[in-house]
C-alpha cells in the first residue's frame, strides 16, 4: 500500500458521502483485445452498489456482457495548494478520491430498473422527480448493477 493510502484513507462514511454528492465517474472496462475501455459515467450510489444507465447497446454493454469485471473512479478537486516559497515541485491538491472494483451485470428485472431510474431523476433533475417515467424509456433503457467488491479513497487537503 503506498504510503499516502496509509496516512489519508478516506472514512466509509466519507466514501459513501463522496460518492452520493459526485456527478459524474469513470468506468473501466475491458475490449475483447484486453485494452481497457474508460468512459465518463453519471452514476447512482445506492443500496450499496453503484448504477450506471445508457443506450441498450455499445462498447460498454458489449464489454460488460464480455468480462463483467469493472472498475470505477470518482474524485473531486478541490483546490491547489500551492508553495508558499513559489516552487512549482511543491504545488500539491486538495482532492478526494474513491476507487471502487466490482462485477457489473445488467439489471432485467422491470421495477428493479424504475426504481433505480427514478432515483437516478431525483439525484440529477430532482424537480422532475414527480413526474412518471414512460414505460418505453424504462424497457428502452439499459441500467448497470455494479456490486462492489473492492473500495478505497483517499484525500489530502
């Protein structure tokens, strides 16, 4: 373990925290010829695991269904910290960061895909929350279970 994992190791409860207020996340994923695949992700924290939904098809899905192994990183920037002497070496960042490894499956079950796209409304369009998703959009939609197996984070500040 390096040693600033050692020395600034995010709490779980600031793991979940930064991962319910983040928008966005970059998932991993792995093309048939074993080079990894990141995408830009909006993502649900919820019930203990992550949520990704998009297009029924693409990369993605394709390799999901392939090797169901991801990984997925979410961070925040806060600030620079700069050198109070100028030295541009000894700039450093206030940030903290969650990386998180799991297997990704598609969710099928229809209200279990609702449930998980109203939660996604509320966390990004919260005042569109009340109003009912289509039934097309929901069948149309693809959402992506990610159970996490492994998760750290860290920061420095």
């Amino acid at each position: 373990m390096q040693y600033r994992m050692k020395t600034h190791m995010l709490t779980e409860v600031a793991i979940k925290e930064l991962l319910v207020r983040t928008a966005m996340g970059s998932l991993a994923t792995l093309n048939d010829d074993r080079t990894p695949y990141v995408i830009p992700v909006h993502y649900l924290y919820y019930n203990g695991s992550i949520y990704v939904h998009g297009l029924p098809k693409g990369q993605k899905i394709g390799n999901i269904k392939a090797n169901p192994c991801v990984c997925m990183t979410v961070y925040e920037m806060d600030s620079l910290l700069l050198d109070p002497e100028g030295k541009p070496c000894d700039t450093n960042t206030k940030y903290q960061s969650v990386i998180l490894s799991g297997k990704a499956s598609l969710v099928e079950d229809i209200e279990h895909k609702r449930e998980v796209l109203i939660e996604i409304v509320k966390k990004y369009t919260p005042h569109l929350a009340q109003k009912a998703l289509p039934e097309n959009m929901v069948n149309g939609t693809a959402v992506i279970q990610i159970q996490i197996l492994d998760i750290t984070g860290k920061y420095y500040e």
